[in-house]
C-alpha cells in the first residue's frame, strides 16, 4: 500500500497542475491528502485519515458526500440520453424541468434560464447577456461593469476582470476592458461612481449577496435595497452572483432572500448539483426575457458545448429534491446559529479571535493579536491553524487577500449538531496549540 500511495504522490507532483494552489509547496510536499472517499461531511483519504469537510470542499457539497440517490439518477439518465446539443431549437427533458424549477424557486421574476458549466460560465455570460441586452435595447455605449472590491467570481476572462481581489487579477497582466470597482459596502460610492461615470455608460452592477471567497463580509442591513433603487434610478441592470450563497448556502434557499429584494439577473453553480455534475447558469428576469424575445432578431450568439447537459441537469433536479425533502434549507438556518454560538465559544476561550459573523452556514473567524484594538499578527495566524486542523480532522480555508486573516467556514447544509461539536472540539484544540506555540515563541 505504501508504495502503491508513494508512486500516486508522485504522479501528482509530476503530471497534475493543482487549480489554485501553491505549486512549490506542492513540489515539496506532495498532495495533502488523495481523497478516496465521502460520506456524509465526511472525506476520507488513501491513509485511512476521516477527516470533516468544513468548507463542502469548494462551498458547494450542499447536501453532503456519498448519495447513491444522486449515482442513481446521474446513471438512468446517461443510460438514456447523457447529452444532446441546446443550440439552436434543440432541447432535452431535464433542461426543461430544471428551467421550470429553478423560476419557481428563484428570487422575484427570474423565470429564464441560460445554463453553463460553472461558476465562472456563469458569470461571463452574465456581463454578455447584459451588453448584449443594452445592443438590443439602442443603448450600446452601456457596456462598463461595476464589481465590487473583496468579490471573487471566478476566472474565466471576464470574471476575473470582475473579481475585486485585486491577487487574481494580477495574475495575469491582460484584463477585459470596462470593469470598475467600488467599496463592498459603499452605496455612495456606487452613487458616487456612476455619476463619474455616467448611467448612460453602465452596463450591470454585480455583488454576491455575501461575499464569500473574499473573507464571508456580510452586507449591512439596508445595502442591497439601496442597490436596488439606485439600479432602477440610473437604469442599470443588477446581477448577483449566488454561486455560492445560491441554494440553502445562508439558510434560505437563495442568499439575496435575507434583503428582501430581487435582482435583474442572477448567476448560479456550486450547491445547484451539490457538486455531484458540473452546471452553472444564469436567470433573468421576465422583463428582459420578454425584451430579448421582442428585439432580438438574428440569432443568440453566446453558447457552451454543455450548455443544458441532460445528466447535470437531471443530477440537479435530483439534488434539489433531496435538498427539499430533507428540509436542508433550515437546517442550514437552525445549524448556522449553532455555528455562530460556536464561534463565540471559541472567542471566549481564545485572546486571538477577533470578529466572528455566520449568516446560515457561512461563516467567518478573524484571528488577531489584540482584541480591542483589532490589531494583525505581522504575518497572518490563520493559514497554520488551517493545516493544523486538517491534521486534526478539520478541513476549513485561510483568507488573508488585503491584509485579512480570517479562516471561512461552509460546512455541509446537513451537518448535525454533533458533528458540529467535534468541528468545534477541533478547532479549539488546533488554536490552544497554537497559541501555545506563540507563547512559547515570545519566551524563547
Ligand atoms: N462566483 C462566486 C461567488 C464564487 O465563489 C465562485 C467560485 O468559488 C465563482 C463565481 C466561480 O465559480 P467556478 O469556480 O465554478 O468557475
């Protein structure tokens, strides 16, 4: 067996470029885990180590590891029909009934949807649809899009020109053209750069309902209604990305539920299939459905290969069954209140934890030296209490993008208050190690 996981390791380091990962450590080290196995919140890996997914791997195993239902009809369906082409006029049962669904479900008057393969999809076609809609509209000078900063939507091109954690765009040194960044919270800033701007250059404003990747910031209050109403002042279409916050993520079945307000678009992936197929998409409103049905002549020139896969879709309509059935929304709402209770427990335990905020099963613990002034360790605590707890059997992620150091937690919609426990359990004892490290630091 040894030798068997030895020469995986290997395989690893030499063939297999890691998404978002530190490549030298890579190198060195190997891969952290070879995971074989999930059930539950549970992954286990090739050594036997169980440990708990704190972090639904990307925020996006909703409904846990390991459902043979979703195996079932993933197979029944590419028995039948695995994919067939939606360009043009063709179409297949599962798009169709996951369309219908997902305008049932969706916030306001979305009732259209335009399926891609992820997040980043999702988001690109997005800034499309909604130039594209302005064209059609006789406004084709409104193409710029306003992003927020500490947003993260993915990266493909364009949604990495609109990702406002400026580490991704610098990545490389060639970006789309006419995206503008404004203060996360800020709505007169917003105000402020629109008028800079001019309305009549504005394409789309796009937020996350709470930001996630960027360090869980949850929105005050009023924010996003004062969004809506200057969207609907300037004449300016309001896109929120619900790729994370989308289906139970934050205890109601979309994150933008908590404001009480709707967008004009809305793009989607992650918990949609819980991870089990790969599916993203966009809604839009009925208003612009029926404009783009009204003006738009020739053909819709945006489409993926896989835009409407039969067997992601039917993988989909499955998930939100079980999501349904299971009444894993409020679990997420009745299990995020425990969380934060959690949180708070450990900030009575712990000197260095800051801040901590949860809305449903996102949530956030900042790490700091000092409590009351707020001030940050020189170099941020959190990514070693992260591999600490990984050892201990908690995989949870580090934020530290402008200055942060915040660890994020999204555990599964069905995590149990047991379960919940040990996660805590854990982390207490990976942050008493830590600090104890740190105390013995400051003797030595
Ligand atoms: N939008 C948000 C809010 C996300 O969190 C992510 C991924 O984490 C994306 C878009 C990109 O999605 P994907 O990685 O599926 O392309």
């Amino acid at each position: 067996m040894e030798k068997y996981i030895k020469e995986l390791e290997e395989l690893d380091k030499k063939h297999f470029l890691h998404p978002t990962s530190p490549i030298q450590q890579q190198q060195a080290d190997g891969p952290g885990f070879i995971f074989t196995k999930g059930e539950g919140v549970f992954l286990e890996d090739i050594k036997g180590n169980r440990v708990i997914d704190g972090m639904s791997s990307l925020w996006n195993v909703n409904i846990g590891h390991g459902r043979d239902e979703i195996g079932k009809a993933a197979m029944e369906q590419m028995s039948k029909l695995a994919f067939n082409s939606c360009f043009s006029t063709y179409s297949n049962e599962p798009a169709i009934r996951l369309a219908a669904k997902l305008a049932e479900i969706a916030p306001g008057d979305l009732t259209a949807t335009f399926f891609t393969s992820g997040g980043s999809e999702s988001n690109d076609t997005a800034y499309k649809l909604a130039r594209h809609y302005w064209i059609l509209k006789g406004q084709p000078e409104k193409k710029k899009i306003i992003t927020r900063s500490r947003s993260y939507h993915g990266v493909a091109m364009g949604a990495t020109s609109a990702t406002g954690l400026k580490p991704f765009r610098d990545f490389t040194n060639s970006l789309a053209p006419d995206f503008y960044y404004v203060d996360h919270f800020s709505t007169s800033a917003l105000r402020e750069l629109i008028e800079q701007e001019g309305a009549d250059t504005i394409a789309a404003f796009v937020a996350e309902p709470v930001q996630g990747a960027g360090g869980v910031h949850i929105a005050p209050e009023h924010y996003f209604k004062e969004v809506r109403e200057i969207c609907d002042q300037y004449g300016i279409l309001w896109i929120t990305d619900e790729v994370i916050t989308g289906f139970g993520r934050t205890g109601t079945y979309f994150g933008i539920e908590h404001y009480d307000v709707a967008p004009d678009m809305m793009c989607f992936a992650k918990g949609v299939t819980s991870g089990y197929a790969q599916l993203g998409g966009v809604m839009i409103s009925e208003k612009m459905h029926q404009d783009f049905k009204e003006l738009s002549t020739g053909t819709l020139l945006h489409g993926y290969t896989y835009s409407g896969h039969a067997m992601a879709c039917s993988v989909a309509l499955k998930n939100l069954e079980i999501m349904e059935r299971e009444n894993l929304i409020e679990n997420a709402k009745q299990m995020g209140v425990e969380m934060l209770a959690g949180f708070k427990q450990l900030q009575s335990k712990h000197g260095i934890i800051g801040n901590v905020r949860a809305l449903g099963l996102m949530g956030a613990i900042e790490i700091v030296k000092d409590r009351q002034t707020n001030e940050r360790f020189a170099s941020p605590l959190a990514p070693l209490i992260v591999s600490e707890a990984a050892k201990r059997g908690v995989v949870v992620r580090a934020v530290v993008f402008d200055g942060q150091d915040t660890i994020v937690f999204a555990p599964p919609l069905i995590i149990n208050q047991e379960e919940m426990e040990q996660m805590m359990k854990v982390l207490s004892e990976t942050i008493l190690a830590v600090e104890n490290t740190i105390k013995q630091g400051m003797r030595g």
